[in-house]
C-alpha cells in the first residue's frame, strides 16, 4: 500500500449511543469428533503446521510451528488424539532485536519458531527448535503445563528431529534431502565430536522435516518430500548410522480433493495471484509428519497439508504397517487416509473438547487462543486501564504490516465470520484502528481519525491486493465490525453496524489466498497505529465473536431412516438398478435408496430387489438378505460438502465413470477400461467401488450428491 498523507484522511462522523449486545454463549466451533464413534479430517480447521506428537502414559502431546506469533510453541494434550486440551506456550516471548519487535522498519515474518521436535525423557518434557538465523532453541519443563526453561544449542539444525535412544544416547537427524545424523552431549548443547554422518544422497528421495524413531529394534526416519510433488518418503535401518533403505512414498496424494487454491508467486506489489488449480493432484496432499503408536497397541500417523489460504492444517490417519512400513491408510488403500474414519481406542471415551475458546469479552486475561504478530510492547496495550476492554494504544507505523501490537488469532475454516466492537472516543489525529485479515495481500476494515483535533472520522475498508480503498463517512464512537470468510471459495466479505443488529456491506469481496512470505494461513487482527509518524491515542475493543457455519464433519447429517437419490459429481448422472439384481449402471433417471444405520458413521444402502453388495474386486452388486461388512460404506464429504462412499469390503470408493472422461488419458487404467464397455450407451455409465480417493479434479468419479427421495 502507497503511503497517504495524513491530510486525505476523511472527515465525517456518525453518531451512536448503543452499548454492545453481551456475549452469547460460547458458538460452535470446529471440533473433529462426529460424536458416534468417529472423526473427520482436520483435527484443527484452523492453523496447525510442523506437528510433533507423542505419548506419555495415557496422554498423547502435541505442538507445532508458530513463526513470527507470539507467544510461540502451543502445547497441547489429548487422550484420543481428537479431542484436544490447550496446556502452555513453551515460548512466551522471542525478542532477539528491533526485527522481532517490528521496530526500525524490520520484521521476521515467515521466519522466527518452526519444525519444533517433542520429546520427553526421564520425567521432563523436550521441544527442539528451529528460528532463523540463531542456534537451534531448546525447552525443558517437567511439567507440560510449564514453568519452561530454555537455552540455546552451539549450533543450528535445520528441521531437526531428536531421537531418546533406550541405551541412553541422544542422536539428532536434520537437513534437506541429504540428512544428517549426529550424537548430541549429555546436556543438549552441541554435538559429540566425529559422530556427524550425512545419511543420503540428494537423489535417494528423502526430504526435509524428519522425524525419528526407534521402532521394534529398527530405525526410522518418516520425512516430507515436495520435489516432484508433496507426499511422505520413509527411510528404515537396523543401526541408528546405517545404512537405510529408503520408501518413496508411505502417503501420497491425499488431500481428500480439496483443490490448490489462490497462489501468490510474488511478495512484491502489484499482485497477481495464480488462479485455483484443480488438475494438480498433490497441491494440498499430506506431507510433514510422523507417527505415534496408542496404549492399546494401534498405530496412527500425523501430518499436515497446504489447505490454501486458512492455512496449513494438521491431520490424523489410521497406520498400516506392511513390509515393515507404516503406510498411511487402510489395508487395500494404503497411501490414502479416510477423513472420516473411526477414532483411536480409548479406555473410557473422552468427551468432545475444543483447545481454544475463540470469543473474548476482555474482561480478562486474554483468551489462549490470541497470538501478538511480532513481539508486543506490553506497557502499549491493556486490559485494566478500561476494565472489559482491550486496549491498543496507537504506535508510529505507515501501514497495518509494519503496525506493532496487532492481536491476532487464526482464522477457521471451512466458513467463519469473526465480529469486534470498537469504540473510537480515545483515538487521536492520524490513528486507524479496526478489524483485519493478516495476511499478505492484507484487507483491513479500520475507522481513521483525521489529521486534525476535530471530531472527524471514516470508516475504510483498504484491499491491499486491489489496492483500493472504499470510504464511508462515520459520526460517533462505536461501532460494529465484521468479517465472514469462505476458505472454500477463498472469498472474504465486509459488514459494519451501528447497532450490533443490521449489518451494511462495504467495498468488493476480498480474495484471500496462501503465500509463504508468512509461513501462516490467514489470520484475524484487531489493530491500532498512527500514520503520522507519531504516538496517536488508543482505541477500545468490548468484544471479539467467531461464528462457524460448519463446525462439524459434516456439513449435512446422515439421512438415516430415509430414501434419497444419489447423482455423479460431475454430470449429475443417477444410480440405478440395471439388469434387476445383476448390476447397477449411473443412468439418466435415479432411483430410491434407503439409508440403514450400520454404526460408526456406516450406511448400508437398500435398493428394491437388495442391498449395494461389493465383492473384493470392487465389483457392484444388489444382494438380497440382511446388510453385513460387503454391504457397507462409510459416509464421508469431500471438503466442499460432496457425498463420498468408501466399501469397507475395499476400504476404497464408489465411483462413476465422470461424464465426457472418454477421451481423458489422465484416468486411471482400469476406469478406462470401464469406460470402453459403456460406449454406444450414452445414459449408462459402469460403477465401481475400487477409487483410492477423490481427486481435485473429480476424474476418478467418486463424488455424488444426494436429495431426499421425496424432494
């Protein structure tokens, strides 16, 4: 954004004298556990990258990358790995000079906290971790809900993973795609001399953010590995040096068919986002993770994926060793993990528990879920001088980027719209203060006090990727601001009100998209600054509220009970008996199914003369007699709400031929093959149960939509 000179601030007022409707209950909020027995992919619909997970005793810990957020290094707990409990920040504050501060024109966005390595030996819990441009950082507490110590290693190790060994040495793996191994000292400072190994070649196919185990005796090394598309390479050994046969791919395109969305190419303006890209298949693909193993012997794997603009989320999959390897996904699929599929084995069953509660009324202390952007200058903000409020004082910057003391939390998907009160009688000539979308390109929705001492306010909304600022004249103190995204369509929309009740529209939607100058999805602001380049007044936030449109797994509930049609996703072809009980063809015209509870999230799909059978071949058939395992489908969306059926006879999808996919050579062999035996009938289309996954593009045919029978 070009600097504007404080004399083109506008200079109007809008008067009210409403106070601010109190906080409702807690909303909805994105929670993984469907509440039958089951989970849906992500574990967090907000931001959550470079997870680390274990398990100590009964509980499972967790923490992850935080960048240039403060403060930094969330640690959390769960007994499921579902159902998660927000302990500590093991890094209340990073503050190695004026970058860290956004002081002297000099920032660490995209760079601070990342790839953080937890562990726990001998009663004291580890975090390793990496920040840019200083020596590894080390955490220790006994206890995870803090006191942390820290210090810092001799040396830096990029996208390190530690390994406990049980003989009582300490190793450490890191680097890109040519790794390296060494035996760290007794006090985790520096390596021990000549124990440094390079473990790979940069052709054998591993990558970066490692995570080491020692398993039944055997070494493994699980990393992520985006040359030639994102996808989770595994690397074993029978001795911690060497030498390691490595696994190209022990998961492998599984975005559960989300779409690459808007890209940004550069950092530098006038942007131009890449449009969404639905023919690349690994853009949103689970990549960095690793693996842990419950009380009740299961194993399961962690990773996160690229999903667009909210940012990169953390998910949980069922682990199927074969081989010797632990595969992501069930036997039969393995690479693909289900989104939905049924939660880990526990003693008793845990209740559904949220980490964060996302509404703040500041009546204090701040709500764990607010992370600083940049280290704040804590005797600039407060929540006693105005008791329930939050109070940002107005710091010298020239745009919302450079601004200090922005309160951030991270956005959260698919759909959620976030809501502040603001009350502008503190501000002073050249402060802005408002509601923002950190990100870069940014938007912000700030009213801004003219140059002069006069009453003179405006409303403005500025869209840093248009660089377009859209002004509304405003007489008074408070008002209402709002914000509502749609991560699935990556559009943004602004609102005010004078009421709290009746919202008005402001400006153009707001693309919002994902880059890598911050390393972060988008996040939520409240911000104040001066742009006249000196110390301004304050403003005064009452209330923050997150609502969610889908804060479940699902976006429409299981008709159980009850008949619908199904259709293919693309084309809108209906299912249908053809040949009476011999096999069902997607023709023109659907039919009724009724849809029988089978537990755990399952359906069984009941047709005149049967049920939809499936035989270990993925073959399609109507059976007659009571529904069992060949008649069964776990019901699950794609992220943008579309049906998907897996078999549990295959533990792989129901899919249609997509229509005008004839001349595709992109479609997997054997659904060609299925498309060779429909030509000459353009109605009639073959359905299988054999796909390994939605696709972004919708070719492997196993999206359907579904509408009550009677509607």
């Amino acid at each position: 954004m070009r600097r504007l000179p404080c004399l083109l601030f506008a200079a109007f007022t809008i008067v009210s004298s409403l106070a601010a409707p109190p906080l409702a209950a807690a909303p909805d909020s994105w929670t993984p556990d469907n509440g039958n027995g089951t989970f849906t992919n992500p574990i967090f619909y907000d931001e959550f990258s470079d997870p680390d997970l274990i398990r100590v005793g009964d509980w499972f810990y967790l923490t992850g990358t935080t960048m240039h957020a403060m403060p930094g290094l969330p640690v959390l707990r769960s007994r499921d790995m579902v159902n998660w409990e927000f302990l500590s920040y093991a890094a209340p504050r990073l503050d190695y000079g004026p970058a860290y501060r956004l002081e002297q024109g000099q920032s660490i966005y995209g760079r601070g906290i990342w790839a953080p390595s937890l562990r726990y030996r001998d009663g004291t819990f580890y975090i390793f971790t990496n920040v840019n441009g200083r020596k590894t950082q080390v955490y220790a507490a006994s206890d995870p809900r803090g006191p942390w110590r820290h210090h810092e290693m001799l040396r830096s190790f990029h996208d390190l993973s530690v390994l406990f060994d049980d003989d009582g040495k300490t190793y450490v793996v890191w680097d890109h795609q040519q790794m390296k191994i060494a035996e760290l000292n007794a006090d985790l400072t520096d390596i021990v001399p000549g124990t440094e190994r390079v473990l790979f070649s940069k052709t054998d196919g591993m990558g970066e953010g490692a995570h080491f185990y020692k398993i039944a005796g055997k070494y493994y090394i699980l990393s992520s590995n985006y040359a030639g598309g994102f996808r989770m390479p595994a690397a074993r050994a029978d001795h911690v040096y060497g030498p390691y046969e490595v696994n190209q791919a022990i998961s492998k395109d599984e975005g559960f068919g989300m779409a690459r969305g808007y890209r940004l190419p550069s950092f530098d303006p006038p942007f131009q986002p890449t449009p969404p890209d639905p023919s690349s298949r690994d853009a949103t693909a689970l990549h960095q993770g690793g693996i842990v193993q419950t009380a009740a012997g299961e194993w399961w794997g962690f990773s996160m994926m690229d999903y667009n603009s909210v940012g990169r989320l953390t998910s949980l999959a069922p682990v199927t060793w074969q081989d010797g390897w632990p595969y992501f996904g069930l036997p039969g699929n393995l690479g693909r993990n289900p989104r939905t599929w049924v939660k880990p084995k526990t003693d008793a069953v845990p209740p559904v528990h949220l980490p964060f509660q996302r509404d703040d009324d500041f009546s204090g202390p701040l709500q764990a879920v607010w992370q600083w952007n940049h280290a704040p200058a804590d005797q600039r903000w407060s929540l006693a001088e105005r008791p329930g409020y939050l109070r940002l004082h107005a710091d010298p910057a020239d745009t919302f980027w450079n601004a200090r003391n922005s309160l951030t939390q991270r956005a959260i998907g698919p759909v959620s719209e976030a809501t502040t009160v603001l009350d502008t009688a503190g501000m002073a000539p050249g402060d802005t203060a408002g509601l923002a979308l950190l990100n870069l390109p940014y938007a912000t929705l700030g009213v801004e006090q003219g140059k002069d001492s006069g009453n003179r306010r405006s409303l403005v909304l500025f869209d840093q990727l248009r660089q377009r600022r859209t002004v509304v004249p405003l007489d008074g103190t408070r008002i209402w601001l709002r914000v509502h995204g749609d991560f699935l369509t990556e559009q943004a929309t602004f609102s005010y009100s004078l009421d709290g009740k009746v919202f008005q529209p402001i400006g153009e939607p707001f693309t919002m998209v994902f880059q890598l100058k911050t390393f972060q999805g988008v996040r939520y602001a409240l911000f104040s600054y001066n742009r006249c380049r000196h110390t301004g007044g304050y403003a005064d936030f009452d209330s923050f509220a997150v609502t969610q449109a889908h804060p479940r797994g699902l976006m429409r509930a299981i008709p159980f009970g009850k008949s619908i049609t199904l259709r293919a996703v693309p084309g809108g072809a209906g299912l249908a008996e053809r040949g009476g009980q011999t096999v069902l063809q997607v023709l023109a015209a659907p039919q009724a199914f009724g849809v029988e509870d089978m537990g755990l999230g399952r359906v069984a799909l009941r047709a005149r003369t049967g049920y939809l059978s499936i035989d270990a071949a993925g073959n399609v058939r109507l059976r007659a007699g009571a529904p069992g395992v060949a008649e069964s489908f776990q019901w699950m969306e794609t992220p943008t709400g579309e049906l998907l059926l897996m078999a549990l006879a295959t533990n792989r999808y129901l899919r249609s031929v997509p229509a005008g996919a004839e001349g595709r050579t992109d479609a997997p062999a054997d659904l060609r093959a299925v498309m060779r035996t429909d030509v000459g009938s353009e109605a009639a289309r073959g359905v299988r149960a054999d796909s390994a996954g939605p696709v972004p593009d919708g070719a492997d045919g196993s999206r359907f939509s579904w509408s009550l029978a009677d509607q």
